[in-house]
C-alpha cells in the first residue's frame, strides 16, 4: 500500500504495537509523529533509527495523555510545524491488574483517562485536519473488551468503552470522508505481558488457545491497522476487527475434556 505524502500520528509510538504500525507505515512512504511521555532519548533515538531507514520525515513529540493541556500542545505544534494529518492511532495504553472490589478510583481514573478520553480529545482536536485530508482513526483494543479475563475488568472495561467510542466517532466523522475503526489485538508479545501476574501462563494460553499455536506478534496486529488506515478499507465504517489468532473462536474442547476427565485417550488420574 502507498502511502507516499501522508502524516501519520501514533500515540505511545515508540514501542511495541504503536512502533510497528510507524515502521510499515513509513516503508510506505508516510512521515511520522510518534508521541511519547517520558524518556526523550530513546523517543529521539527510535525517530533518528527510522529516518536513516526509511528517509521518511520522523519526529518525536512529548505528551502525557492523561493530561489534556499537554495533548492539545502536541495539536497545537502539529498544526504549526506539519500543517496536515492523514491519520492517527491511538495506541497509548494503561492499565492496573487486579479484581474489581480491590481496585483504587485513581488507578481505575487513570485508566480510563489514557484508554478512552485521551481518544476523544485526539479525535476532537484532529477532526479539523483529518476532515481536510480525508483521513483515518485506527485505535488499538483489546479482546479483553468482550472476554472477560481474570484481574483484566479496569482494562478491559475501558476497551469496551473505546470501542462504542470508535462507532460513535464513525458515526460523526464519516459522513465527512474521515474512517474510523480499531482492531481488537489478542495476546501479543510486547511488555504488557509483564503486567500480568504470571506472564509465562499468558503465553501457554495463547499457545493452547490460538489455532495457529504461537503468540502474537507486533507485525499481527500492525498489519491489520495499517489496511484499516487504508483507502482499501473505506467500506469498513465503525468496526473493531479481531486481531488473535483464533484466541477468541471458542472454547478448546480437547483441553476441556481432558479438564472434565471426558477424554478416554487421556484420562485424569485417580
């Protein structure tokens, strides 16, 4: 896919899922603004690495989401120094694990406040430039939103939020020639894995779980939102497509019946 000419926006750019769709994007022509919040020399390091690879325009710019005077700043040297956007992802991400009944309001706030309003206020203060550009919104979910998942409801409760967000947001922007979607990414090999409490157990689930036996992948999930920010996608309105390597097709009956003691080639002991 071409996307010669573009600017493209991914918040929490630097790393993981956010830096894979900036790397695909620039080998296909587009300038980048990867938005960070802390660690200036790295941000500064991955933008230089990504020039000299791809001769594309790279720039890091700073702003906590949680903080809304921060984010329309980063809109404001946006507008001044690029002068256009084609496209933003909303990639940055929080969350805090642990049950509900034992979960503090300022986590809880926190999370919503990057995974959802942070969101809002991108869209809103983008909405100018991308109605110009006929641009995209592709934000990043997870499938946490509609499967529950122990120690996940913080989290996983504000992806579901994002998620109506998204319809919402296509349901006022498309009709002036801006897409937006989001794709649900499944378990992915990244430093969230750190976030839960037995990180090896989240890969044997996707093992187990995944029809095509592994984790995923950064480029997984990076490849779907990059033909969502497509021109090819601009029949896809509103919609959080599933990136999961099968995780979520349904229940592994083999494993539930050796789990049930229902499995005569693999009985349970006594």
């Amino acid at each position: 896919m071409d996307f010669t000419g573009k600017v493209a926006l991914i918040t929490g750019g630097t790393r993981g899922i956010g830096l894979a769709v900036g790397r695909m994007l620039a080998e296909g022509g587009a300038d980048l603004i990867l938005n960070y919040k802390s660690d200036a020399g790295n941000a500064e390091e991955i933008a230089r690495e990504l020039r000299d690879a791809t001769s594309r325009r790279v720039e890091a710019i700073p702003a906590d989401m949680r903080r809304p005077e921060q984010i329309k700043a980063m809109f404001e040297r946006i507008r001044k120094e690029w002068d256009r956007l084609d496209y933003i992802v909303p990639n940055a991400a929080f969350g805090t694990m642990g049950r509900t009944e034992r979960m503090g309001i300022m986590s809880w706030d926190a999370t919503y406040e990057i995974n959802v309003r942070s969101v809002m206020i991108c869209a809103k203060e983008a909405a100018p430039l991308l109605r110009a550009s006929r641009g995209a919104i592709c934000a990043i979910s997870s499938i946490g939103a509609r499967v529950a998942f122990q120690e996940y409801a913080a989290i996983g409760s504000s992806k579901a939020a994002l998620e109506s967000l998204v319809r919402y947001l296509a349901n006022e922007l498309t009709p002036d020639g801006v897409a937006v979607n989001a794709v649900a990414a499944g378990p992915v090999d990244t430093r969230v894995i750190n976030w839960f409490r037995n990180p090896e157990a989240v890969h044997r689930f996707a093992r187990l779980h995944s029809t095509v036996g592994r984790i995923g992948t950064v480029q997984d999930v990076a490849r779907v939102v990059v033909f969502l920010l497509s021109d090819e996608a601009r029949w896809i309105v509103g919609q959080t497509i599933t990136a999961d390597g099968g995780v979520t097709l349904g229940v592994n009956f083999e494993d539930w019946l050796r789990k049930t003691g229902n499995d005569p080639d693999h009985p349970q002991e006594p």
